[in-house]
C-alpha cells in the first residue's frame, strides 16, 4: 500500500476526468460509490485502480441512486466521498442531493455534463444542468457548486469542493463538461506539504453529551462517527437537534432558515469570479467552464479590432456572484454570456444587471463548442 495517496508531485500529461480523480484523492477522499456513464466514467476507472492502492474503497453500484446512498452512508461512516455522473445520472441524484443537504452530509458530486435533455447526445459536450444544480431537488435550500475549465482547474477545484463540503457540512457539486474533462493538458501537482486540506471536525463531546444536530457559534454541527458509540438518528424529514422527526411549522422555522443561511452568510466568501481586462472596458465576456476558454480568442480579436474587453469567469456559479455582475453593469455597455445550453446563468446575469446595461446570451445547444466567431459578432453588435 503507498504511503503518499499523490503521484509524484511536479507536470504530468492528463485527462481533465483523471485530474479530477487526483484531486480527491489529494483532498482525503477514500470512498467512490458510481455507476458508468460517458463522459465522466474515467473518474471511476481511474479511482477503481487507485483507492485500493492506498487503503480506499472503491465500489460499482446498480445505478446513480445507489452511489449516492452509498456516499452518504460512507460519510457517516468518517470517510470522506465522492461520487461522478453526467445528465441523466444527475437527474436521478436529486432526490438524495436534497437527502445529503437536510441531513448536513459532506460529499462531493461531479457532475461531467453532455448534452440533453433524456440520453441526447452521451459523447458529446453541454452546459446544460446548471440551472438543475441549483434548483434540481425540492424545498428550499443553498448549494455550492464549481465549474473548472482546464484539467489544471479540475484538480485544484475538487480538492476545494472536498475542503467547502467539510467546512460547511453540505454536498458540493462539481459542474464540469465533457470537452474540459476529455481534455488532456499538463497538470502541475504539488508537493502534499503544499496542500491546504480541511479535515471533518469530529466531536469532544461524550456520547451522552453529543446531539448530532445540536449547532455551534457557525450554526454548522459537528460530527462524529458511526460506530464510536454515538447515538445517531438521521433523517431527510424536518428533524429536531436530536435528528428525531419533528412534524410542525416551529421545527422547520427553526431547521430550514440555518441551512440556507450557513451558505447565504457567507456567500462573499464563497465567490469565486476571476475578473481579467475588465477595468475600462467597454464590454464583459461572462463565461465558466469550456466556454470561458473559447471566448478568449474572440477576446483578443475584439480588443485587436479596437474594442475594450474584458472576461468574468465564474469559478464558481453557485452562489451567484451578483455583486460582482452589479459592479460592471454599472461600468459598461454590455454583458455577452456565451453557454453551451439555450439560456441559463444569463438570466441570474439579466436579474444582477438589473438594467444597468445590455445582456447578450449567446446560447448554443450543445454537441460542439462555440465558434469565437460567434461570440466577437455579439460582442460588435453590443456597442452599436
């Protein structure tokens, strides 16, 4: 069995779907519960040979359903785990998504997506669940959710997720796509004494003492282990700081409010926007995942035509960066969002520019990427 779960540290030549599974062996995960589906099924085969290697658990489960059961128990367990999917995989995950959030479950969920809806295009490129990432799964609730655009981000963005779901407590979602996790590229890993990992805060308290909702000054619980001797009683129905099912208004006012505002609180900490040439531009690209890199070319011929452009790449799109859109709606003409669906995260940008200047979707179905074309033609029709 290695010691070292990381491979040697320094460029390696990789798909963005083995970056990713990297990554969460890096962050500490050692339990992967999934079922195939293309294009995210080089995150399980690679994880299918590696966590043996080094003391994990690797299973194969009878459909997507199961493998985030099959997560949440792990992580009651005191594993840290992951599971991977695509569209219609994803679909079937909401029911337990909203499982993972009401009984405060940390796990990651890489979502690796392909065009839709139903099986629609299985090999083939999309941009089309990020509205479903969001709202996918019932009640009210806030989620975390990522979107790397190069193998280099896949990487480095799962050992985050890994790190937010701990700290807060919640499923974090991994909003990748089929080009970026196809994509082999050099990824550059560092040595592990240069890592930041944040590990589970278990418990001091002694099984009589301990109540597995009862929260602290942060409102997020603490944890403790099945099979340390802790009662523990979880449960997706409103429950009580003991988890026993409570049925009345008072203990969903008291439950649902702190699990939306955990994340809502700290949303500013949570924004992730790389702003790059915006400060005196005239238009901002606003763009995540594979899409944010093929408007890097229409970009640069705007801006050699004589037009001042910028880009805001979401890192992360939920929570929404709203007071960032806010701030540049107030300084430039137009907002272009090119995406790989026919118009989602465009309508949070419409509703954050408040009407403060043009917002130009630029939508594509999916199956290929946007030509650079596309995008520099909206870009020149918005300062018109």
């Amino acid at each position: 069995m290695k010691e070292d779960p990381i491979i040697a540290s320094g460029a390696h030549f990789m798909s963005g779907n083995e970056a990713c599974a990297e990554g969460a062996l890096a962050a500490g995960c050692r339990f992967f519960a999934g079922y195939p589906i293309t294009p995210s099924t080089e995150i399980a085969e690679h994880l299918a040979e590696r966590l043996p290697e080094i003391g994990g658990i690797f299973i194969q489960m009878e459909d997507e359903m199961a493998a985030l059961n099959a997560v949440l128990g792990a992580t009651w367990g005191g594993f840290k785990g992951m599971t991977a999917t695509s569209g219609p995989g994803f679909s079937l995950m909401m029911e337990n998504i909203g499982l993972a959030v009401m009984t405060e479950t940390p796990c990651v969920i890489v979502d690796v997506q392909r065009g839709g809806p139903s099986t629609g295009l299985a090999t083939k490129v999309a941009q089309g669940d990020m509205m479903q990432a969001k709202w996918g799964s019932h009640g009210s609730y806030e989620i975390i959710a990522l979107s790397p655009s190069s193998p280099q981000e896949f990487f480095w963005q799962t050992i985050k997720a890994f790190n937010l779901a701990e700290e807060f407590r919640t499923p974090v979602i991994i909003l990748a796509d089929e080009v970026v996790g196809h994509m082999s590229e050099k990824v550059i890993f560092p040595s592990p004494d240069r890592l930041v990992i944040k590990n589970r805060k278990l418990s001091r308290l002694t099984p009589a003492e301990y109540h597995p909702f009862q929260v602290n000054g942060n409102g997020i619980p603490e944890m403790v282990k099945a099979g340390d001797g802790y009662r523990i009683h979880v449960t997706g129905s409103t429950h009580d700081y003991r988890g026993y099912p409570f049925m009345t208004a008072e203990a969903q006012a008291n439950l649902i409010p702190r699990l939306v505002n955990k994340i809502r609180d700290r949303k500013d900490e949570l924004i992730d926007a790389e702003e790059k040439d915006c400060e005196g531009s005239e238009v901002v690209v606003c763009a995540y995942g594979i899409t944010a890199r093929t408007s890097y070319y229409a970009i640069e011929k705007a801006r050699e035509s004589g037009i001042r452009v910028g880009q805001l790449k979401l890192n992360v799109v939920w929570p929404f960066p709203e007071k960032v859109i806010k701030k540049w709606a107030s300084q430039v003409k137009a907002i272009i969002v090119p995406e790989l669906n026919m118009g989602q995260m465009v309508l949070e940008v419409e509703r954050s520019a408040g009407g403060k200047c043009k917002v130009v979707s630029v939508p594509h179905p999916g199956g290929d990427i946007h030509r650079p074309e596309e995008i520099l033609e909206a870009i020149k029709k918005s300062i018109k």
